[in-house]
C-alpha cells in the first residue's frame, strides 16, 4: 500500500469508523452547536460530562481512583481521580491500584539556587518567614493581621512538595526565593531535557498529570489487564 493510501485510510478511520461523536451519537448538541453565553456553554459542558459518565457507566465496567501522586514516586502531593474503564466483552479482573512508595521531599530534587522575588510585599513577608509557614498566609496573619495569599505555597524542604498550580507562586523556605524551572519541572517529574518552547513551565506543570503518575498507572493496566499477571506477583517479583 502506498504512503498516500495509508494516510487517506487513517483519515476515513478517524473521520467516520472511530469518530466516537458520529459513532456514539453522544455530545451530538454540543458537537453541533456553538454558545456565545458563558452560562450556556458551562451548563452544556456539564450535561455532556453527565451524559458520558452515565453511559460509561452503563456500557462499560468502570472504576474510580483516588490517588495521590505523593505515594507513586513523584515529589509532589497531588489528588487526582481517575476514571478506569473496558468493554463489557473483555473477561478482566478488577483493576489494583494501591502505590506505597517512599515520599521524595523537596531538599532531594530543587535546584540549588531559586528566583528572587520582585514585589516588596513578596519581599517583606518572605524575610519574616518562620518554621511551620505553609504559605504566605501564615505569615501575612502573623504580621498584617490579613488572611490573604493563602495560594501562595511556602516549602520547606523536609516536606513533600504541596500541589503545582498554574497561576500561583511556589516559594523555597530555604533561601526565601521563588521556584526555579528545574524546581517546577522536578516535583511534576518532566524530563530535564523537556522542552516547555514558549510555555510558561509553572503554567505547564499546574496544568498536567505527573508523568510518572500517569506511567505507573499504565504500568498497572499493562501488568494486570494486558500482560495477565495480578498486582501483588508483580510488586514482589519487583522486590525481588
């Protein structure tokens, strides 16, 4: 088959056998229609989540994951759900996702140096920071008597890392400086080499799943789904 011919199949494929909207006939309305309302569109978006978690729900066998990323090798505390789901023809188990790996705490993976602040309020509350601050709340309360700028994580680096956020600043307890790059990419797990091209990196990594989160669930649904051995076998053969 030639080049041309394989890529006129992969676009029929996509366009009319695995189009899951014409397919499913699922989302059909909003697929279709356009909302210049906010309002519309919001309530539109949440009919169409409703609609696909209840016909997942009724077609697929499903299960729901609470998981923090904390407990799967990434040196960040980060809550996530996830929603498992097969066909109702594939004999499967159901699907073990329990992750008891040691906490990586942010001294082990930060960059040396980190980014000075800028803004003198930033500035201020920084120099005043004291052990136990958590954000910039702590501080601002103690010194201000304003419970403000609670988005504003402080970190210390016996402590894992709390969640990445895209809009918020991420301060170093040990030198009173923002999150590097490398400090960013580190706890969300990219690779040192990644490249985030005109992307702000913290924008990036509040805005994802870890990588190493989303690997070792895929390891998972491989080992026990796709490969046939159980969750347990594995952990000890890796142990071994």
């Amino acid at each position: 088959m030639s080049q041309a011919a394989v890529f006129a199949t992969i676009f029929f494929n996509l366009i009319l056998v695995n189009n899951y909207v014409l397919v499913q006939f699922l989302g059909i309305c909003p697929f279709l229609g356009v909302s210049k309302k906010l309002d519309s569109s919001v309530g539109m978006g949440l009919a169409v989540i409703f609609v696909m978690v209840l016909a997942t729900a009724v077609t697929f066998p499903l299960q729901i994951f609470l998981l923090d990323a904390h407990t799967m090798g990434v040196p960040q505390r980060r809550r996530r759900v996830f929603f498992i789901a097969h066909r109702n023809d594939l004999d499967l188990p159901k699907l073990k996702l329990d992750f008891h790996e040691k906490p990586i705490r942010f001294g082990e993976v930060r960059s040396e140096h980190g980014i000075p602040f800028q803004k003198p309020l930033m500035m201020e509350l920084i120099s005043k920071r004291k052990q136990g601050d958590t954000c910039f709340a702590d501080i601002s309360l103690r010194e201000r008597g304003k419970l403000s700028m609670f988005n504003n994580a402080i970190v210390e680096d016996c402590r894992v890392a709390p969640t990445n956020t895209a809009r918020s600043t991420m301060a170093r307890f040990c030198d009173g400086e923002k999150y590097s790059a490398h400090d960013y990419a580190a706890t969300q797990t990219f690779p040192e080499d990644y490249d985030f091209m005109d992307q702000e990196v913290n924008y990036v990594c509040g805005m994802s799943v870890p990588p190493v989160m989303m690997a070792k669930i895929s390891e998972q649904v491989y080992r026990q789904w796709l490969k046939g051995g159980g969750a347990d076998e594995d952990a000890e053969t890796e142990k071994v």
